[in-house]
C-alpha cells in the first residue's frame, strides 16, 4: 500500500545524497574490524537483508537469526500477499533509492517471478487539501523521473472508473452513491508493480540459510536484551536460554520497543486488511487493473491475485496498550503500543467502523464487491515513525546495540538495499545525509507524506475489535 511516500519537508536535497545512494553499488568499503558474533533479532525485511549484507562483507562474522517464528512470519510486517513496489515518492531520496531497489529486484530472477508490473493509480478527490497537494508534489515526481508514456492522466471521474471497468463502463450516479464522489481525479504510474511479498521474504530466508556464517533461531522470542553497565552482552530468550553477542542488531519491527526504549521515535500502528473472493471470470476482468488507491480515504486496492482482490486502508489505525518492564531498567514498568496479531489472538475480526469504511470506498469504485464477504481480515502492524524515515542507527545510550526498523508503511520495496545501509551504519560509513535522516535524534519537521495516514488518533484496538466464533 504503498502511499505516496515522501516528505516534502526535505525539500530538495543536495546530490551528495544521491551520490551516497550510488555508492553501495560499489560494495568494496574497507575491511574495518567488525564484531565476531553478531545477533539480529527479527526475521523480516530488516533483519534479513541486514544478514545477508553481513555475511556478504564479513563472511568471518557469525551471524544468529533470532525470530518469534520461522520466516515467512505469518504475522510479520514484511509478510503478505502483496506489497507496492514503486518509486514516485516526493522525497527526491527515497525516489533514488527506490528505482535503484526496484532495478535490483528485475534484474533478481527469485524475485522478480513474483513482481506483476501492472501500474499503480493515485486517486484523490481533487478538493483543496493536505492530500490532494501530495497528490500534485507525487505526480510532479512521477512525471520527473519516469518515462512519460509510463505517466497517463485521468482528470474525471470517469475516466478513474474506465480503468478498471473498461471504457464502456459508468460510474454509479451520485444518487446511488448517497454522497459526495470522491474519486475523481488520477494518475496511474505503469512503472510501479506488486509483488508476492510472503515468496520475496521466502528467497531471502532461503539464501541466507544457504550462507555458511548465518544460523537461525526460530521458535522462541528474545524476552530481553542484556545490558550491564549500558553494554550490551547479548539476549535471553523467553525460554530462558541465553545468547552472547559482541553486537545485536534489533530488527523486530513493530515489536521493537519492547526491546529497546523507542519513546516516540516508532509508535506501533495498526491498519485493517482484508480479502475478498472472486470468481474466475471477475479475475479475468480485472486482470490487468492497476493497484488503486484513494489518497483521500487511504483506501487501497489490489489487482486480482491468486482469485482474491486485497484492501487495506491507511485509517488513524489502532493501538493496543501493555505494560512491559523498561529495557534498561527492568525493575520499573512502562506503558508501550504492542501488536496483537492474528497469531496472539487468532480469532481478531477487523473493527466494525474499519469494514463499514472499506465498503463506502468500493461502493463508489468496486460497486461488485461492496457488499461481498470478506473472506479474512487482519490487523497489520507498521513500526511508524513521524515522518516515516526509518530508524537505522546505534542506539543512543547502550554500546553493542544497533537499531534497523521504523519501516512505516513503506520499506518492503528496499529489501535488496537496507542491509547494506545497515551494515553501512555499523561500520559508520553511511553518507552523513542518510545518517541524519535515519538518525535516532532526527530532527523531525513536518507531517509524514511518505506514507500519509488519515487524521485522528488510533483507537485502542481491545475496546472495537470483532471476533469470529
Ligand atoms: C498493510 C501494510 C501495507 C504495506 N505496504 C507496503 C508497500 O506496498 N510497499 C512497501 O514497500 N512497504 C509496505 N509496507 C511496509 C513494509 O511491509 C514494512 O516497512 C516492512 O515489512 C518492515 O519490515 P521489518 O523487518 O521491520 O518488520 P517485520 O517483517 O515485522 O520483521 C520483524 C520480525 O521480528 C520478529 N520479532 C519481533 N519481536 C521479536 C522478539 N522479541 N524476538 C524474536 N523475534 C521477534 C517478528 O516475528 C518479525 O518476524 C506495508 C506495511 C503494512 C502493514
Ligand atoms: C530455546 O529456544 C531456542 C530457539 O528456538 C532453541 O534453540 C533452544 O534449544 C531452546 N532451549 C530450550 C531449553 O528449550
Ligand atoms: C548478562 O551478561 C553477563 C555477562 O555476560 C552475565 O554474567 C549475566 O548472567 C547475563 N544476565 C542475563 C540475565 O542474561
Ligand atoms: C490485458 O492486457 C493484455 C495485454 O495488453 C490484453 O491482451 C488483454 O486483452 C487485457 N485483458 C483485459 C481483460 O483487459
Ligand atoms: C478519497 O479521498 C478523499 C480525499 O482525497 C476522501 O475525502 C474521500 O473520502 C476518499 N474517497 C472515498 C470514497 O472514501
């Protein structure tokens, strides 16, 4: 669901970041001294490509995989049906970076099976607001670095429709609707594609198990990092066994801050998904649709895949409130956002106000669908940031502990990248401009338009959610 990822805050930045990103191809950095025996924790996006960027430069580092479950996590961020993977961010940085990923995962023949280049439109409502001006910054972007034939306009509402329904269709009238349409204006960027996310994370468990340093510890969660004396000298798992480490690199995503102390650098949030059903012949129909999504609603839609249209929508979310004992003081108890998953609680059904507001949405987009079944739904857990810069940094109190998450809602696509800019970080080699931007103290300025959520606040997810018997 990729939104329109960016941050007009930045502005333009200065082509010394550009020249970083260029840098990684040239993986030669020097052979600096690197920890003996290293620890990720988390076996998603983060933590894998970190892995495997390890064991690439420092095949004499070992290397433990920890993880709560065996990759692909059923519940972990980086594991689902499908993710965007494009590259029209307004933040002239990740745009760089993002082509530079997605020119990785064609040349990658593992990956690229599993990517569907099928275009992605940006619908907004066209009403003056914060969204229809990132709207008009993404499709500046777009039109910049993309070919043009790759950009088509849609300036009506029918034309939105047309393309997904075909040119013969219409619309539902206004009356039908019961309210103002919003839908109404569009670009579709044919460049950007989907990707079977769960089989991308599949080739990368595959290839780091494949790589004599790196080993795997699935089945049980770290239930605490060790640090005396704020030095880190390893993690305890939660059946007790204990593991020591020169460095640990903590990569849990939305559960990272039960691990170290995040404050409000990354707020776990919540975000409904859900499935539907279709028959053989509506795949057939809407087989070549681009993914679609409605800055304005935050609603999301993918192409037909494997018999089954996914939505998802970037709402305020949900929160769900816990205490644990604080990293580095375990003795006092502090109050943290936590997932709770489909794994946690199995029998979890998206909330009542979250299915009613993807029904208004495909009522006015995918009227066939409106008031279909959802086949299944699950809560989505992103580790969101302010303004959705990640988090890749040593942590700032603790030797020995690096962080690599804060993901929000747009990392998957740097899955053949991040591990080298993590390692970058390690070695502290990572140009200043990445290193500022994914700083632990960044300086935050401005709303996050890199993954644009709807105003308001979460709710706390125990007080709505369903269950199904
Ligand atoms: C609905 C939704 C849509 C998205 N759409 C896109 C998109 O279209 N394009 C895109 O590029 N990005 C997208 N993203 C964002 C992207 O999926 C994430 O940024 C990325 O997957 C985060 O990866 P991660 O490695 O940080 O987290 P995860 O994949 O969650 O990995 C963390 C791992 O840590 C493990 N773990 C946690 N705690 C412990 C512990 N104590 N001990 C052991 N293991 C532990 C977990 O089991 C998990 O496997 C989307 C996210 C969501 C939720
Ligand atoms: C604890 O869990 C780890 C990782 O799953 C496993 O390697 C280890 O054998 C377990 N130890 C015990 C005592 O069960
Ligand atoms: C933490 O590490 C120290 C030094 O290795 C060790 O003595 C201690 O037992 C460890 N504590 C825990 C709780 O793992
Ligand atoms: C999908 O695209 C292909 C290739 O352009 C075309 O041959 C086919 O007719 C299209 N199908 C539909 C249902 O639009
Ligand atoms: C589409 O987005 C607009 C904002 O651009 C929002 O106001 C509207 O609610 C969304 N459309 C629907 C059908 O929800």
């Amino acid at each position: 669901m990729a939104r329109p990822s960016e941050e007009a805050s930045f502005g333009d930045q200065p082509q010394s970041i550009l020249r970083g990103a260029r840098s990684i191809e040239a993986t030669m950095s020097p052979q600096k001294s690197f920890s003996a025996r290293v620890i990720v924790i988390g076996a998603g996006v983060f933590g894998l490509s970190t892995a495997f960027a390890i064991a690439k430069r420092y095949p004499a580092t070992s290397v433990t995989v920890i993880d709560r479950l065996t990759p692909p996590v059923p519940d972990g961020t980086s594991v689902d049906t499908t993710r965007c993977i494009r590259s029209d961010y307004t933040d002239p940085v990740y745009a760089r970076l993002a082509k530079l990923a997605q020119e990785k995962i064609q040349e990658d023949p593992d990956l690229s099976c599993h990517m569907y280049q099928q275009g992605m439109t940006f619908v907004c409502d066209g009403e003056p607001s914060r969204f229809t001006d990132i709207y008009q910054i993404t499709l500046d972007r777009a039109k910049s670095l993309c070919r043009s034939e790759d950009i088509i306009e849609m300036s009506t509402r029918e034309e939105v429709y047309q393309r997904i329904h075909g040119k013969m269709s219409q619309p539902p009238s206004d009356g039908v609707l019961g309210s103002r349409p919003r839908w109404n204006k569009a670009y579709c960027n044919l460049e950007a594609a989907f990707i079977d996310a769960k089989e991308g994370i599949q080739v990368y468990y595959d290839r780091c198990r494949k790589l004599p340093s790196i080993s795997f510890r699935c089945g049980s969660a770290v239930d605490h990092i060790n640090i005396t004396n704020s030095q880190c000298k390893g993690v305890t798992l939660d059946n007790q066994t204990t593991l020591s480490a020169d460095m640990v690199i903590v990569a849990a995503g939305a559960w990272s801050n039960k691990l170290v102390y995040l404050g409000g650098r990354q707020v776990p949030v919540g975000h409904e998904v859900a499935w539907i059903k279709v028959t053989p012949e509506e795949e057939a129909r809407w087989k070549n649709m681009s993914i679609t999504t409605n800055l304005s609603t935050g609603l999301n839609m993918f192409p037909p895949y494997q018999g089954e249209i996914k939505i998802l929508r970037r709402s305020p979310g949900y929160k769900n409130t816990v205490m644990v004992p604080h990293p580095e003081d375990r003795s006092r108890y502090i109050q943290i956002c936590f997932p709770r998953t489909m794994v946690s609680n199995p029998t979890d059904v998206i909330p009542k106000d979250a299915e009613a507001a993807m029904r208004e949405n495909l009522r006015e987009i995918m009227p066939a669908l409106a008031n279909r079944h959802f086949d299944r739904t699950k809560i989505c857990w992103i580790s969101t940031t302010p303004t959705a810069d990640f988090l890749i940094a040593p942590h700032p109190s603790v030797d020995g502990i690096h962080l690599a998450t804060g993901g929000s809602a747009h990392a998957w696509k740097f899955l053949p990248l991040i591990g080298d800019y993590v390692v970058d970080s390690i070695e502290g080699t990572l140009p200043q401009e990445l290193a500022e931007k994914w700083a632990f103290h960044k300086v935050s300025t401005g709303k996050d338009q890199s993954s644009p959520r709807m105003d308001g606040e979460p709710q706390e997810l125990s007080g709505v959610v369903r269950h199904h018997l």
